[in-house]
C-alpha cells in the first residue's frame, strides 16, 4: 500500500479507527458506561442536563489532548527517521 496516497485520498484516519471488541478498552468503555447510566438515572432532568455540558466539555478536551499527542508522536517519528537517515552507517 502506497501510503502517501492513502493519506491523500483520505484512506486513512486514526479518529476513526474503532474499539477492537474483546480488548481492554473495549471492556473498560462498557463499564464505563454503564456505570454512567446507573448514575445519570438518579438525577433530575436539570442535573442530567449539567452533567451532559460537563461531559462534552470533558470530551472535547480529551480530543484536542488526543490530537496534540498524534502530531507529537508524528513529529517525534518523523525527526527519529531524519536522524536515523543522516547518520553514518554503523558496521557490524
């Protein structure tokens, strides 16, 4: 696979890879839920309305810490390949 053309043709996307069933976060993110129900099931609909808006602000600094971690691990993979490159060859 060309990857470069991949990335051009939008073939390829990190946000939307999704949860494998059966892994870690996959079996946190459901208890993870539920808990959530349990809780949000004892609130008034004016507390579940103040819990949601702390929820998605929650979320959207989780995304925005999400993607700054992508473009430093990018960056950082990027200058490992620079350096590797330009250094002489070792000899074994």
């Amino acid at each position: 696979m060309d990857w470069i053309e991949a990335l051009y043709y939008g073939n390829v996307c990190p946000m939307e890879q999704g949860l494998k069933d059966g892994s870690a976060a996959f079996i946190m993110r459901g208890e993870l839920l539920k808990k959530q129900k349990q809780f949000t099931d004892l609130l008034s609909d004016e507390q579940k309305n103040m819990y949601n808006d702390l929820s998605d602000a929650h979320n959207e600094l989780w995304c925005e810490l999400e993607k700054e971690k992508f473009v430093y691990g990018f960056q950082l993979g990027v200058q490992l390949l620079v350096q590797a490159l330009n250094e002489p060859k070792c000899e074994i």
